[in-house]
C-alpha cells in the first residue's frame, strides 16, 4: 500500500451519490470524542482475499466506531453487522504461507477522522479526502 493510502476503515459506505455523501458530512457533524494513540501490535493475514494487516485494540477507537455508525444508521445507511475490527490493510494479493513476524508495536497517533472515496476501480491513486474532523483534545 503507498503510505498516502493508508488508513483504518470506521465504516465502509459504498459508492454514494452527491446527497448521500452529504447524509454521511451530516452524520459525523458534531461527533465528541478526544484524540488517542492506536496501537498495533499484531499482523494478520486474511487468505480468502490475500490481504496482509496490521491490528490492535483501542477502546477509543471502537466507541468513535461505534458511534459513527449509530448517526449513520440513523441516516438508513446499510452498515456491516459484524463487530468491529480495527485493521490497516499493509498488503493486497499477498501470498502468505506463514505469517511474518512483527519486530515491535507501531503506535498510530488518531487526532481526526475522514470521509474518503476510493479511486475509482482499476486505477491507481490515492484516496480522495471529501470531509475531514478533528477530534478533541
């Protein structure tokens, strides 16, 4: 992944449509949470799809999850049902037959969150940033 690509999924939307990425500004408007440390302090390897990753625990991270799905939903965007799952994806069409070793935890400072479109299929690019919100202090 090019570092500018990086990044850790809150809640994957789907393509959307002008008015509805304006129901997605809306929903995380005004959303209260303060700024945290993520840790990642384990790989994983997901072999159905061939995507290397990189994880940790946050309680932080999963309450702002978790709340910016409930303005969503609240705002009828279809949402994963699964729980949560904090992940930065470091490798597509990896081929993993043993996973490697992580030499030391990485720690990820979280002081915002966006809302971002993909490139578009079969291109290459970074994301594009189409909302952007700090968190406090």
């Amino acid at each position: 992944m090019a570092r500018d690509n990086l990044h850790l999924t809150l809640a994957f939307l789907g393509d959307l449509s002008a008015e509805r990425v304006a129901d997605a500004r809306a929903a995380a408007d005004g959303l209260a949470a303060g700024s945290f440390e993520l840790r990642l302090d384990r790989l994983g390897y997901w072999k159905h799809n061939r995507i290397l990753w990189a994880g940790g625990e946050s309680a932080p991270l999963t309450a702002l999850a978790t709340a910016l799905a409930e303005r969503l939903r609240a705002r009828s965007f279809r949402l994963d049902e699964r729980p949560f799952a904090a992940h930065v994806t470091l490798l597509r069409d990896a081929r993993c037959p043993a996973l490697p070793a992580l030499a030391e935890a990485l720690a990820w400072p979280v002081a915002e969150f966006v809302l971002a479109r993909s490139p578009e299929p079969g291109k290459v690019g970074a994301y594009e940033i189409v909302g952007r919100w700090p968190l406090g202090e």
